[in-house]
C-alpha cells in the first residue's frame, strides 16, 4: 500500500467506473415498490467496510511493521481501538441491514389470494 | 509462498462475494427473487468475513470478537424490533454508523501509517474517505433525530447560516486539499475530521421533515462513497464495488426523490421548504362539502372501483391495517380496490409500500404514479388518507404555486373523491389545497383510524 504502482491505481479506478455503470444498471431495473428494502439492502452491502476494520482491530500493539516505521507504541493501539469501534458499527449495519431486509422482503412475499366470486350472502 | 497462497485465496473470496453482491441486488428487481438475492448477498458476506479473519495481518482476536458480537447484537434487536414506521430512522441511523465506521477506519490507517508515508493519490482517497466519513456521520444523526422527532422536525434557520455553511465548507475543503500537498500537514488533516463533523450538522437543520426522502438517498450515497473510498486506500476491490454500488443506488434514488418534487437537489439543501409561504392558490375559495359516515359507506359499497391514496398522514395514524380492512370489506362485496402510490407519499423511497405490505396488501395492487394515474377516470370513488400536497392540482393547473410541476396523483379526475382529513386546517407545507373544494370531493373529517375501522363495518352492513 506504501508504494502506489500506477498500474494498481488503473486497476481500482476501472473496477470503479464498471462498478459504478453495473450499479447503474441493476439499480435502474429495481421497482419503485422496493426501494425502501434497497436501500437497507446496499447499506448492509455497505458495511463490507467492516472486513477494513477487522484488519486494523486485529493488528494490536504487534505490529512490526508499524513499530519500524513509526516507533511509538502507543499509536498501534489508537488504531485498534478506532478499529475497534469500527467494527462495532460495520457489524450492526452488516446484521441490521440484512435482517430488517428479509424481514421487509418476507412481506411482500404475499400472493394475491383468490377472491371469492361475486361476493357472498 | 504459504503467505501468497492465502492472499491469492482471500482475493478469490472477495471476488466471490463481489459477484453475490451483484446478483443480491439484481434478485430486488422483482419482489418475488428478491428474498433468494438477499440470501446470495449474505452468504457473500459470510465469505467476505470469513476469509478475511484469515488474514495474516491479523494477530490478535479479542478485539474483533468483541467487535462483532456486540455489533451483531445490537444489528440483531434492530433488526427484531424496529416498527416499519420507524424505517427512516433505522436507515438513517445505519448510515451515520457505515460513514462512521469507514472515517474511523481512514483515521486509523492515518496514524498507523502517517501521512508521509502515502503516496499522494493514497492520501487524497483517505482524506475523501474521512471528510465525507465525518459530515455524513453528523448529518444522518441529525436527521434521524429529526425522523424520530428528538430534533425539531421544522426547518432550522438563521439570518447568514448560507455564509457561515460557505465558510464551513470552503475551510473544510481547503484543510482537505492541503493536507492532501503537504503530508506532513497532520494538523489540518484532524481539523478536516472536526470541520466536517460540524459541516455535517449545519447541512441538515435547515432542511424541513418533508424533504426528508431527498436527504437520506443523498446520505446513502456519502456513505456509499466514502466505503468506496476505503476500497481505494486499501487496495482493496470488493470494498470498491460494494461501496460504489450503494453510492450510485443512493444517487439514482435522491435524483428519481428529486423528479417526484420537481426540484432540484440544491434547491432541497438550500431552499428550506416547509418554513413559510405566502402564495395564494387558484379557485381555493368556496366551501368544503362534509360527508357522513353512512353515506362515505354506501358510496364504497356501491362503487365498483375504489383507488385509495394513502399519504404520511396514514403512517402517523397508525392506519395501515385499518384500510387493508376496509378494502377486504370491499372486495369481498366485488369492487376492485388498488393503492395509488406517490414517491414521496412516505419519509423515505418506497417506505409506504412496506407499510402497506406489512398491512397484508398484496403488493400486485400497489400501483405506482404513472400506472395508477391513467385509471383516474374509470375510477368510482377515490379515497385520500393523510395526504395533501401530493394530491393537490394547483400543482398542474397554477404555475405560482410552490409546488408547480410536481407530478402528482391525479384524483381530481376521478367520479368521486372522499378525503379523510383529522380538521379542516392545512396540510403539511401550509399551502391551501383547491382538491378540498372540488364538486367531486367530500370530506370525511375525524381521526383516519378509527373512520376507517367504523366504515369497514359499514360497509359489511350494507
């Protein structure tokens, strides 16, 4: 991550632009009828952030690398615990989104029920 | 080499979970996959998580584990508990915590690494991630509060507030830009994180309960943004296209939010609607027919196409299932009953779809604006629930008025109009709403609960 080769940066930003014209398409074709389950859904999606913030909450006072460069040993554990936290967050987005999601889906679940015909007396 | 064939591995995995993502979001095209998307989304997810507890930068466990169980927690009781009225909130809230947590993540890596040791392009993503981190963190809590009604639901506003924003913004900006020129600037960097945590209040109190649609589509594509942005500074795909994915779904909605208002998006964070008008409406005069309940009962009854129009006023009533009662009476006696659905009829887009479908509406007859709006006219009696603004005409037929050019549902053609309205005062924006004085409108006044629940009944009495 220190050294930026040119060719990684290319790569990301292709990966952004297709991203963001697939999004484009798929998120065009979704009803008006399910957009409030959409956006908890891409929220949830989202909170993939949280696989970021394993990283940084896992790394601890150990990291040798960061010890080389910087030194100080305090600073690791800023970052855990910011990582930490980070994780909490990440993790109700990742849970909530979903759950409440399927929860809302399930509604819409439904089928029309046959209806009786000309009414009953 | 055992290293690089767990990293080859962890890379295939997010792939994986990538193209889950991708074909999550496509099931949502029709209610009916919708359900089955979730689930490939999910177990992407799982993957995703998985395989990164395998990485081997991860040396210790009791911070994560801590992490996700108490996440997992509290995600879960949301999950459980959280009334479908309360959605807006909910969905506000998870994205102040998804902005959070991807500024927390910038700033971490922002200690662990320093400024000076990123390359630029690095350093500028990092500083994108934490600025749009920080004010979409502040800016969701705010209007959360505001759904909740823990903050004033009216506009906040104050004489200079544009010039002071201006300053906020532009300092903000310029602390970004510079620690992004001089990476040793790590003061300027942590006052970008405090100006834009501020930035962030500032930017949704003067914006009215109403507009509240336009603004969280807007804060799902901050956070949505700022997740894409940590894909940036740490190289890392999946992160990309799922953030990426969630800006632009955020994007699509807060322009399709826009359109159903006919205004524009600085219009919306600028203009602070609801706070007072003074426009006049067309043929606005005259008196309002009241109707009884006997007689709004006969009506339905006879009719043999009922469209109603549920509006927020329905949500606050607590009336979803009062309707769905009213409308199986009446479809049990043979009339065909459909919903007429605005885009903005809720505080967020689709909310009054899932409020009626938790209702136990088939959703086949949730019709949206411009499906419903051609059957006006073969339509016998339509029913307005706790909505004004989105049903007014002046919004067709008078170009002065602040509304003209929203598209609107179209009741006015219909045969007949019942409006259920709790008195006779104005609606929520305070304009005057000429549809009240229509020949072809009768007001039904009372609580919308409990005049439907009585007209239920009615109706199987006829």
């Amino acid at each position: 991550m220190q050294t930026l080769n040119p060719a990684v940066l290319i790569a990301s930003l292709s990966v952004f632009v297709l991203a963001a014209f697939l999004g484009y398409q798929l998120i065009s074709r979704v009803p008006p009828l399910l957009h409030t389950p959409l956006m908890s859904a891409t929220n949830a999606i989202s909170g993939i952030s949280l696989i970021g913030s394993l990283v940084i909450a896992g790394m601890h006072k150990v990291d040798f690398h960061a010890l080389a460069q910087g030194g100080a040993g305090a600073k690791p554990s800023i970052a855990t615990l910011l990582g930490f936290i980070a994780v909490v967050t990440a993790s109700t987005n990742v849970v909530g989104g979903f759950g409440i999601t399927d929860r809302m889906l399930k509604m819409f679940q439904q089928r029309k029920k046959v209806m009786p015909q000309g009414g009953s007396k | 080499m055992e290293q690089t064939g767990v990293n080859y591995l962890l890379e295939f995995t997010y792939l994986v979970a990538s193209i889950l993502f991708v074909l999550g979001i496509k099931g949502l095209s029709h209610p009916e996959t919708a359900r089955r998307g979730m689930f490939m989304a999910e177990a992407g997810m799982l993957a995703a998580i998985i395989g990164t507890l395998f990485h081997n930068g991860i040396i210790t466990y009791e911070w994560i584990a801590a992490g996700l169980i108490i996440g997992s927690i509290i995600g879960a009781l949301m999950a459980i508990w959280v009334p479908m009225t309360a959605m807006p909130q909910r969905t506000a809230l998870s994205h102040a915590f998804g902005a959070f947590a991807a500024a927390l993540v910038g700033i971490a890596e922002y200690t662990l690494h320093g400024g000076a040791a990123m390359p630029t392009f690095t350093r500028g993503a990092l500083g994108f991630e934490v600025m749009l981190g920080a004010l979409t963190t502040t800016g969701s809590l705010i209007a959360a509060g505001k759904l909740q009604g823990i903050v004033r639901g009216t506009p906040v506003q104050f004489k200079g507030q544009q010039i002071l924003n201006l300053l906020l913004f532009g300092s903000m900006v310029g602390c970004f830009i510079y620690s992004i020129i001089n990476p040793e600037a790590t003061l300027f960097f942590y006052a970008m994180v405090a100006l834009g945590f501020i930035f962030g209040i500032m930017l949704v109190i003067p914006i009215g309960s109403a507009d509240m649609p336009v603004v969280m589509s807007l804060l799902n594509s901050y956070a949505g943004l700022a997740a894409a942005a940590t894909g940036f500074v740490l190289g890392n795909n999946v992160l990309i296209i799922a953030g990426t994915l969630d800006g632009f779904s955020g994007l699509i909605l807060s322009i399709l939010m826009c359109k159903a208002m006919n205004r524009s998006i600085t219009n919306v964070l600028f203009g602070g609607f609801g706070a007072v008008h003074h426009a006049s409406a067309l043929g606005a005069g005259g008196e309002m027919r009241e109707i009884s309940l006997d007689d709004a009962a006969v009506r339905l009854a006879y009719a043999s196409k009922v469209v109603f129009v549920p509006g927020y006023g329905l949500a606050t009533a607590q009336a979803q299932h009062a309707v769905r009662e009213l409308a199986n009476a009446l479809e049990e006696r043979g009339v065909t009953v459909k919903y007429g659905i605005h885009p903005v009829a809720g505080r967020m887009p689709g909310h009054m779809n899932v409020l009626l479908a938790e209702a136990n509406v088939p959703y086949g007859d949730l019709y949206e604006m411009e499906q419903i709006n051609p059957e006006f006219s073969s339509t016998d009696v339509a029913v307005v629930v706790g909505a004004n603004d989105v049903v007014n005409p002046d919004a067709r037929d008078n170009a002065d008025s602040p509304i003209a050019g929203m598209p609107i549902l179209e009741v006015d053609r219909a045969k007949s109009v019942i409006v259920l309205k709790r008195g006779q005062g104005r609606g929520f924006s305070g304009l005057e709403n000429p549809l009240f004085f229509k020949s072809v409108t009768s007001m039904l006044y009372g609580d919308a609960k409990s005049s439907l629940t009585q007209l239920a009944q009615e109706v199987k009495n006829v």
